[in-house]
C-alpha cells in the first residue's frame, strides 16, 4: 500500500479509502491511485487487514460428511448464509475421526476463524486443551453435539419427529410396525426411537421382537437391516425408517425380494433430503427444515460474536410431516 501511495503521490489513508470505498475521494485522485494499483499489480492483503482489524470474516465448519445427502444439504443452506452475511466459509470433514477432529479444529483455530460451526456426533467431544488455547471463540452446535455451557445448540426435535412417523403409520391402519433407528451415539437417532416406542405405546401396540434395529444412517445400513426385517417368522406391514438415506437402502431391499411400496411395505423416513421425492414411489417422510437450520446457526454465531456475553441459547426447530405415496 505504501508503494502505491508512493506512486500515485497520496497517502496511504487516501489508498485505503479508494480501496474501502468508505470516504470521499476526487475522481482524479481516485483515477491515479487505481493507476498505481494496476501497475504494481497490487492486491490487498486479507491476512494484513484481518490482523488490524481482529476479524478475518471466515467461519470454520467441523463436520463428519458420509454418503447421506443430508449432510450436503445442510452444508449447502450454511455456506448460502454466509455468503450472504459476508462471510466464508471453510469446511472440515472429520469423517467420524477423534484425532482427525481436534486436528481441523486446531488448524481452524490458528487460522482465526470468527467462529465455529460444530456438526459431530456426542462419542467424540472437542478437545478442552485445544479450545482453552484460544479462548472466546463463539461455538454454535448444530443438530446434534455434546451440550456445553459456552455453546449455543440448535437442534430438530427428533423425539416429536418420530412420533409423528409412528402415528401417522398407526393412523392408515398399520398395526405391525418396524423401525430402523440410526447409530445410539446421536441423540437425534435416540429421540426419533423413543418417539416411535412412544406412539406404539401409546396406541396400545406392541414392539415385536426384532422389529427394533439399529442402522447407521447410510444407504447400505437401511438394506441391511430390511433384509432382516423381511427374514422374520413375522414380518411388519410397515417400517419407520429414521432416515431418508436408510429408506433408499429399504426400498433396494423390497425390490430385490420382489416387493412393493406401498402395496406389501409401507416406509415413512426422516429428513426429507431432495432425492426423496424423486424416489418410486415418492417417499412420505418428516421434513427437517436444513435450510433454516443452516440459516438460523450462521444467524445466533454472528449475533453470539456481536454480544458473546449473552446467556446460552438452545433452540429447538419442529419438524413437519410430508405425504407421498409410499404409505
């Protein structure tokens, strides 16, 4: 900067307000210093501004990204909103990984991000040495997290989700129901069972054995377990499934049994994700507003970094029931 005040012969305040366009600049000094800029091929430097002004207008994302579309989806509403707030975004995949986590969250630490964005399951909590090291950095938990008192949290209320599922099953006349829950180190994946144990019980039906399995949220996690489903002296008339990308792997698993949706298998998944509708025949499922949560997390992680003394905030997103043809 100093080299372009140099040559267009004004100060460097004055470059600065050309670049920031913040002050009034005559146009023929303004002319003469993007001449400057353009010899000396000058760019401004983000770390220098980001060093002056404590703020580098980045936001980290730790994630642990896997086949489910969901996750996608979710990462896509997060960087939309920040892009719209100015702000980047820088996105780490832990897959799942305790030392692969700490690691990215190091690296994104040291890298002054403005704040974090943390999606991870409960089984592998932060590193308190890590977080400790730098001190006052707004943290918003997404989905599902280990509860902390300096964390904001959002989350979907997955026990009223699955509840819902379950009820909407019994209200069409299925009195046989399965469910396919996800991994128990999610609390999404918990709620969403007791939801459906909750609805069963509810409506005075009973949870046949094997009729409860735990899938692993992924493709193949539904066909395999649908499979066992199907194996049973008794097989169900329908099937919770407690995500849309298990649902997938329980459809692939009638049809390779000569099966149908919804004529010999009634399926209700969790999530909504895009492909969902397109499936055959399109899945009735619980939607889960990704966008507004995408949305909403950016939204309490800039207001917590404008006041981070205000108390913790736990907000809760409700869930809504979609109806297609798989029931």
């Amino acid at each position: 900067m100093k080299d372009v005040a140099r040559l267009a012969g004004v100060s460097t305040s004055t470059v600065s307000h050309v670049i920031n366009n913040d002050r009034f600049v005559s146009e023929a000094t303004r002319l003469r210093v993007e001449t400057a800029i353009n010899t000396l091929n000058y760019a401004p430097s983000a770390l220098a501004r980001s060093l002056k002004l404590n703020q580098t207008h980045t936001i980290g994302m730790l994630i642990s990204v896997s086949s489910n579309p969901f996750y996608s989806e979710l990462v896509h509403g997060v960087e939309r909103s920040c892009f719209e707030r100015g702000y980047s975004l820088v996105l780490c995949n832990t897959e799942g990984d305790e030392q692969r986590m700490n690691r990215n969250l190091e690296t994104l630490l040291q890298k002054r991000v403005d704040g974090l964005l943390l999606l991870s399951t409960e089984t592998h909590h932060p590193s308190i040495e890590i977080m400790n090291r730098y001190p006052g950095v707004p943290t918003v938990m997404m989905d599902w997290s280990p509860v902390d008192e300096g964390c904001d949290v959002i989350q979907d209320n997955s026990l009223l989700g699955g509840e819902m599922a379950t009820q909407y099953l019994i209200n069409k006349g299925y009195t046989r129901i399965a469910c396919i829950g996800g991994p128990v180190d999610k609390s999404p994946s918990r709620m969403r069972l007791d939801g459906y144990r909750k609805a069963m019980q509810q409506a005075g039906l009973p949870v046949l054995p094997g009729y409860e399995i735990i899938g692993d949220f992924e493709f193949r996690g539904g066909h395999v377990a649908m499979q066992q489903l199907l194996a049973l002296d008794t097989p169900p008339q329908a099937v919770f499934s407690c995500n849309d990308a298990m649902a997938v792997g329980v459809y692939h698993a009638l049809f390779q049994a000569g099966l149908t949706v919804p004529e010999d298998m009634a399926v209700v998944g969790y999530d909504d994700i895009e492909l969902a509708r397109y499936m055959t025949p399109p899945l009735t499922t619980i939607h889960q507003p990704k966008d507004a949560l995408g949305e909403l997390a950016v939204d309490v992680l800039i207001h917590r970094m404008a006041q981070p003394d205000l108390a913790q905030q736990r907000l809760q997103l409700t869930p809504e029931l979609i109806e297609r043809g798989s029931v």
